[in-house]
C-alpha cells in the first residue's frame, strides 16, 4: 500500500532572494523542492531605500501558480516567512501608503540615541528585552515621527513584511508573534505591545493589532487569487514562525540530549546566533551585552545576538564585482583558505561596515585605524572576515553562558552559511565546540514543519526536530587546531573593548 504525500509550500524572503519550496511528507521523511526563485534587494529612490512588495508578492503568485500546477497531490497549506524589523503602513480603506522603507536606509541615523534621549536606555530593554540597533522598527517609527512623516499621520495599521503579504492573500490583517518580537515594540514579558513606551515616543498605538502565535491559521486564500493561481480548493493560509530566524531555528536538528548545551546559529547575510530559553533574560548584563529576546515557536525565547554576518564577505564580492572581477563565494573561500592566517581582525559588527558600499575599504581602513597589518588580497580580506566572525563566535558563546549559567558544548549552524567549510572549521577551532552544519534549507524546513504542526501531520516541535533529523544531512566539525585562535582572540577582546 502507497503512502499519501502531502505538499507543503513555504515562501522564503530574504534579503537578496525569494524562493517557493515545496515540502512533500511521506509519513517516514520531508524532501524538498524548490519550485520558483527571485531576486529580493533594495531600491534606491531619490535619497532613500525602499523594498518592492509588489514585485516580492508577484513573483509569490508565479511560484503558487507553478507548484499547483506541477504538483499532482496539489498542496495542504502555504506559509511566509521574511527578514524582519521591516513593514508597511496601511490607510484605513486597507491600502499600502508608499513603499516599505528598507532596513539600511539612512533616516535611522541616530535615532537609537534620540529614542534614549526621550525614554532611558534602561526603560526600553526593561519593557522590550530587544538589542538596540538602527534597523528596529521602533527606532524606523521614532524617525518617521521625528520627520512629521505624512504617512505615519494617515497610517490606520501597522503590517510586518509577512504579515503584508498574508494579509494580500488572504484579506485577513494580522500580526504573527515571532516577527511582532523583531520590532522592538512589544513587551515580551507582558505578552502584549509595549504602549507605555509607543506613547512616550509620540508612537501611535492604535496601529499595532492583536498578535497571533505561529502555527496560526490567517485564512484563505482570497477568490480573486485562487482564480489567478489555479488553485481548485480554499488553501488554507497557515502563519509559521514567520520571522525567518524563527524558522530557522524551529528547524535546527537538536537531539534531546543536546538540549540545554546547544547554541545555534543561522547563517547568511546576518549570523543570528543564540540558545532556547523558557522566558526572557532581561537584565542589566543582557542590556550591557546588548542580547536580544524574539520569539520562538512553541512558547520558546531565542537569547540570541545579532551579528554582521557574512554580509562583509558578499558586499565585499560585489564591489569586486562592480570592478570587473567576478568571482564565486567558492573561490572566495579558496582564496581566503590559502591566505596568512590571522594578519588583521575587524569587530564584524562596525558602525562602519552597515551600510552598502566599499566593503574592502572600509576593512582596510578599520585595520589601519588599530594599527593592524593591512589585508593583502582578496583572499585576505575574505580571511580577515571569516576569521572576526568565529572569534566573534566565540566571544558570543562565552557570553551566553554568562547570562544563562549554561555552557555551550555544540552549535549547530543552519542556513545558507553553513556551506561555509572554512568558516564552520574556524567555528569550531576559535570556539573549542563541536559544529554540526546543516541543514541548509532550515529556514524554508522551520516554515514547513509549522505547517505541520498546524494540520496535525506531527505533534509537537520535537517529533518535527526528529523528523528533520532523519530526512537532511548534516556534517560534524570538531575542534583540531586550536593554535594561535586564544592568542588571536586576545587581540580581538582588545578591539570589542576599545
């Protein structure tokens, strides 16, 4: 007797792609497909960065409209998740006003300190539990407001990414409980939007709505859609942990007995890396820090820190490029492997290296600023990157333990980062942890097996851990050549410290 596949299909957005990834179940196993990829990235408009939602959501319906119609089971459910901190503004007929403002764009400059100036630093982590970065929704409506933004004045609801595009395709507007956490908006300890601080910033509250928990079902799929797609039956809409970290991590193939000793990090542009808590860490040492409290699915807190990640390497590789020297992340990595070990080190998380721009430059001028040797090369420019994000690694991982009495014994390194081998052996050695790399597609997995969750295809997020386990490969770095990574990591505290 055959067994039913059922077909899941997750929208994964971040910030350079979007993809449709269909996850078929057997019973026994999840294999994955992806259906439709397309470009994602900033559009520079006069002197300001916006994203393009309208695109995102039309490439959204060609990646539908192309799995129902090559998928003979047709499909259970479809879920989004995106980056986050991002959002739109809707009038009170239900219409976007302009284009999202994309995270890096300027008008956030100094905002972190005029929020400070009006509510003390100390008062909005005790309220929030959030890090304090210039990409947080708040502080992007603290500069709307302080501009006397036109549209924050008309604004009747506040959309997250995701939660834009659900409410596009279903009609229904809500706001999902691990991408409410992003913002730096909602009070995680009170389970409800921090009004108190919305109104001392001069914030509306009114534009903030009821959250939902993933695994929540938003809706249909509106008829003017399904028509436009193909779809024959109402397909249901199912909210998963729709911040795509949240995702990710949901779906990191922890083992039972790992639980309490692991610490994960999600890879790509941004390194998001942390450990599962029962409840939020906000104290003065997690404020000192600067660690953040999100939201995970089922009833979990991801203690994590945000780190630059590997955008010095792919901003790096696009100036390159721009020159006229297109080279492949593979041949970056040859090239870094090959390079001196340890001749420059850059706090990855510099003022100077957020922005888009010059990033071989600006490395180069960071090392000279510290007296440091410059990067010679390509290949030592990438090296001085992946080199700072292990210590840096490391640095996170010694603070963790601090902030949660537990040490970290494996870190599981999830996403498209973790198809770094050098970088994921640098983790290991600078951090003396074991690495287990993959899977890849977590964040799109994580997706899927909320989807699951929600439709009863499995019970709980353990038997979804398993099942991830059980169906994707992974690889185990061990710790082998811890020489000069203490001595480098000295130097590296050296430069955290100034």
């Amino acid at each position: 007797m055959m067994t039913k596949t059922t077909n899941f299909l997750a929208f994964d957005l971040g910030a350079e792609s979007g993809r449709a990834v269909v996850g078929a179940f057997d019973g026994e196993r999840l294999a994955l497909e992806e259906m439709h990829r397309f470009p994602n990235g900033p559009t520079r408009l006069l002197n300001s960065l916006h994203w393009n939602p309208l695109h995102l959501f039309t490439e959204m319906k060609n990646g539908l409209a192309k799995t129902l119609h090559q998928m003979e089971g047709g499909v259970a459910a479809l879920g989004v998740d995106t980056w986050g901190v991002d959002f739109g503004l809707l009038d009170r007929a239900g219409q976007l006003i302009g284009l999202p403002y994309h995270y890096r764009d300027s008008r956030t400059d100094g905002m972190v300190e005029r929020a400070c100036a009006l509510v003390p630093r100390e008062d909005i982590f005790n309220q929030t539990g959030i890090q304090f970065m210039q990409l947080n929704t708040l502080t992007q409506l603290l500069a709307m407001a302080q501009q006397k933004s036109p549209q924050l004045d008309i604004a009747e609801t506040l959309l997250m990414m995701p939660d834009l595009f659900n409410y596009w395709f279903t009609g229904q507007k809500s706001c999902e409980y691990t991408i409410a956490s992003t913002s730096q908006c909602y009070n995680m300890t009170q389970g409800q939007w921090a009004i108190p601080l919305l109104e001392s910033l001069g914030l509306p509250p009114h534009i903030f709505l009821d959250v939902v928990q993933p695994g929540t079902k938003i809706g249909a799929l509106l008829p003017a859609i399904a028509d436009e797609v193909g779809a024959k039956s109402a397909l249901p809409v199912i909210a998963p942990g729709t911040h795509d970290t949240a995702s990710a991590v949901a779906a990191v193939p922890v083992a039972d007995a790992e639980k309490g000793s692991f610490a994960y990090i999600s890879s790509g542009t941004w390194s998001l890396m942390g450990v599962e808590t029962a409840t939020p860490v906000i104290n003065a040492r997690s404020l000192a820090y600067n660690f953040t409290n999100e939201g995970g699915v089922q009833n979990t807190i991801r203690l994590l820190k945000n780190i630059m990640g590997l955008w010095l390497v792919q901003e790096s590789r696009r100036t390159w490029a721009n020159q006229g020297q297109t080279l492949s992340y593979d041949e970056l990595t040859r090239l870094a492997g090959e390079a001196p070990a340890f001749t420059a080190l850059v706090d990855p998380d510099n003022a100077a290296f957020f922005a888009p721009g010059d990033m071989p430059a600006r490395i180069a001028a960071e090392c000279a600023r510290t007296g440091q040797t410059l990067p010679a090369g390509k290949g030592a420019v990438v090296r001085c990157a992946l080199e700072s994000l292990a210590l840096k690694y490391r640095w996170v991982v010694e603070t963790l333990a601090a902030l949660t009495g537990q040490a970290v014994n494996v870190i599981h390194i999830v996403g498209g980062g973790s198809q770094n081998r050098l970088l994921n052996q640098f983790t290991a050695d600078a951090t003396g942890c074991q690495v287990v790399a993959g899977p890849v597609e977590a964040t799109a997995i994580g997706n899927i097996l909320m989807q699951m969750l929600a439709v009863g295809q499995i019970g709980s997020l353990s038997q979804g851990r398993d099942l991830v386990r059980r169906s994707f490969p992974v690889e185990s770095y061990e710790p082998k050549d811890k020489r000069g990574w203490d001595e480098a990591y000295g130097r590296f505290v050296k430069l955290l410290e100034a």
